[in-house]
C-alpha cells in the first residue's frame, strides 16, 4: 500500500494531513502549500496568464492544469479540492468565474462572466446531520472544444457541453448538451442544432 492509500485509509492520520494542508473549515490552501508545493505540482501553459485577485483553491491531491495561451480573469474561483481542474489552450475564464472540479475544459472556449461549474454535490440525505456534515458525492463536467458560455450559466455535475455549442446566458444545465447546438433557459433546453446536411443552425 502506498502512502497516499496509508492516508486515505486512516481517518485520523486524513485528518492530521488535511490540517496540515490548509486551515480548519477553511477550502483555501496553506501559504506554504501555495508557495513551495503547488508551484511544482500544477502545470501553467506557455503564454498563460491567471489574474492577481483569482481565488485559487488548488491543493496538492489533486490536480490542477492551464493551458498554452490561456486567461483565468479577475475574481474567479478555481477549486480543485475534491477533483482535478484541466482546462486547455486559448481559453478564455470570464471575470467572476467559480470552477469547482472535477472538470476538464478543452481547447478554444469562452466563458463570459459569473459562470459557475461545479462537479460537486453535497449529500442530505441522513436528516440527523446537518448537510454540512455529510459526505459529498462528484461527477465529471467535461466542456468539449469551442464552447461558448453565457454570463450568469450554471452547469451542474455530470454535464458534458458538446463541441461548438453554446450556452445562453442566464441558463443553468442539467443534462448533456450534444455537439453543434445552442442550449437556454432553466433548466436549458436545446433551442437550435447545426444540420450537417444543409450546413444550417436549425431551430427546434
């Protein structure tokens, strides 16, 4: 057995290690962590930038990766506490932006601003623990190449957003987007698809 396994199998060993790791309650790592570990864990692509006051939640265990040519702008959040955070190259994260893994973003997108994706999902369903207390659950998002998000989207756990779609603003998703259509309203419903026959986009 490994010495990650030796710490996940060993509650109050976790615990001691998560201590170590960032403050009590807290999802934001350790000023240590920040300096002398992350910078040798995660990867920063060639020409990428990731403005001053973005919020990086990013820990160790987990992995984080920007690509070549890539922006994460002013007062984002990235979170890669309960799973890994890949995005691509040329990718634009809008102002306002929270991005809680785990989620790979691929190549050639735009996310306008306050966009949230979470792949996280508290549990409720015991009703003698506060939600708080109760072990969470994730699924993958995974945003393909060319996607457009718009301001004020939320896309929840699960969700795969399909090559060269987009997403209307203010809608929040659900279920999966497929390739080449245009998603909207809450929850977002497919409101145009792109018809490789007569090389149209073609409402529903």
């Amino acid at each position: 057995m490994g010495l990650v396994e030796k710490i996940k199998s060993n509650p109050k060993l976790k615990k001691f290690v998560l201590y170590l790791l960032m403050p009590k309650n807290q999802a934001r790592p350790r000023l240590w962590v920040k300096l002398f570990v992350n910078p040798f864990k995660h990867h920063k692509g060639k020409g990428s930038l990731i403005r001053r006051s973005v919020r990086m939640d990013v820990m160790p265990f987990n992995y984080f990766s920007l690509g070549k040519n890539s922006t994460i702008e002013d007062f984002s959040t990235i979170n890669n506490g309960v799973g890994d955070v890949i995005i691509g190259d040329r990718v634009r994260i809008g102002l306002g932006n929270t991005i809680i893994g785990p989620v790979t973003i691929g190549n050639d997108i735009m996310f306008a601003q306050n966009i949230v994706l979470s792949g996280l999902n508290h549990g409720y369903e015991d009703i003698s623990l506060p939600i708080s207390d109760q072990p969470v659950s994730t699924k993958p998002i995974v945003v393909e190449d060319e996607v457009w998000i718009g301001a004020n989207a939320v896309i929840t756990a699960g969700v795969t957003v399909g090559k060269h779609s987009i997403v209307a603003a203010g809608s929040v998703v659900v279920k999966s987007v497929p390739p080449y259509s245009i998603v909207g309203g809450n929850p977002a419903k497919i409101l145009k698809q792109y018809n490789q026959e007569t090389q149209q986009w073609e409402r529903l």
